[in-house]
C-alpha cells in the first residue's frame, strides 16, 4: 500500500544499473512468451504478444535506451505497464524487487544522463544500497513505436 510519504516502484535490471517503475503503473510481470513480429515498426519495438487474448505490444528497454540487443535469458521478464487507454510490455533483464522509495529522496536525473535516455527519467531515487532511476512511464508511451 502507497502512503503520501512514499511511493513504491517494482526494480529492475537493464545493463547493470537499476531502474524502476511505479508499481501503479505495472498490470503484471511474465516471462517471455512468443513474440510475432510486426514490419514497418522501430528497431526497439520487438513485436507483439497474445496474453490471454489482448494483444500488447512488447518493446526492448535495452534496444530503446542503450541502442543494444540482448539475449532473452531465464531471468528475462516482459513488465505489462497500462497508462490510459495504453498497454505495453517492457522486455527487461530481470526483476530485482518492489522498492519502497521516501519521495522525499528522489532527486532529478543529473544531466550527465545520456539524452536518449534522460526524457524517460522522472528521478532518481537513493536507497539504502544504491540508486534507483525511475521512469517516466507516461513519456515512453506517448512516443510509440512505429516508423513515420
């Protein structure tokens, strides 16, 4: 349960950093399941999923941010995220844990951030062990995938 004072976000990993999402945002976590390819899309966007009849397209966070494809391993998670009428899934590395992060500790993303990747930060927030960079969920999606 959120209260005013925090705000939680489900971790993850993608080239060896931690991010986050608020947990408000995520539908449901899975593993990978087959994906169909979809022409005439952005080279991040890996196709298409059928869970349980809807159709969501699945983007690559690591293509989209950092430009590289990786494996799909065992620790491979797609992150089911719905926004308005929006639903998407996420392929990220692996699923760390859900944070609970004091709003009062999320700063701004340094602007040293790469600028491919500093429009989808909302914050970074410090943990006790580490920093966790939290997405602007709502920036991903209005940006879509396909080519013009």
């Amino acid at each position: 349960m959120q209260d005013a004072d925090y705000t939680q976000a489900v971790g993850f990993n993608l080239e060896n950093e931690t991010y986050g999402i608020d947990i408000l945002n995520v539908s449901e976590i899975i593993k990978p399941i087959n994906i169909t390819f979809i022409p005439n899309t952005q080279d991040f966007v890996l196709g298409v999923i059928n869970l349980r009849g809807k159709i969501i397209p699945t983007v690559d966070l690591n293509k989209k941010f950092f430009d590289k494809f990786k494996d799909i391993t065992q620790d491979s998670r797609i992150i089911v995220v719905s926004m308005q009428e929006n639903t998407v899934g996420f392929l990220v590395d692996n699923i760390k844990k859900i944070y609970n992060i004091d709003k009062e500790s999320i700063e701004n993303s340094p602007e040293t951030v790469n600028e491919n990747v500093q429009k989808y930060i909302k914050g970074v927030g410090k943990l006790d062990e580490a920093l966790i960079i939290l997405l602007d969920v709502d920036t991903i999606l209005k940006e879509g995938g396909y080519k013009s």
